[in-house]
C-alpha cells in the first residue's frame, strides 16, 4: 500500500499522504496535497477523469521508487 492517496480538487488530480478516512476524503476537506498546496477535496464521478497533477505524479512515482523495502503503511 502506497503512503498517499489521489485525491480530486481544482480540477485535476492530486495526490496527498494525509490520513484518509475510510471511503475516502469528505468532500470540502482541506488536504496537502504533494505538490504542496492546501485545497479542498472534490467527490463526483466526474472529478475522477481530470488530468493527474503532473508534480503530484512526479513526486507519488518518487515515493513509490523509494519505499518498497520499508512497505510498513
Ligand atoms: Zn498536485
């Protein structure tokens, strides 16, 4: 399991390693996403076909790359 979560907001997808509840981010919860911003989270159906943040993808392949060996989360 991965130590972020993507997350909608602003019109694209973000990705942020704050503590998801289970289902998910309520929508209008303020998340840090890691391109490090602070926005609301988005819910919807269509919220989920925006474009992927591309510094949130750059920095999630980062983590991935980097925490395979301490897969602890
Ligand atoms: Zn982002």
């Amino acid at each position: 399991m991965h130590p972020f979560h993507w997350v909608p907001a602003l019109g694209e997808r973000h990705a942020s390693t704050d503590h998801r509840p289970s289902g998910g981010y309520p929508a209008g919860s303020t998340i840090t996403t890691l391109c490090d911003r602070e926005m609301r989270a988005e819910v919807g159906e269509m919220a989920w076909l925006w474009n992927t943040c591309p510094a949130c993808n750059a920095e999630a392949h980062r983590m991935v790359g980097g925490v395979r060996q301490t897969a602890t989360v």
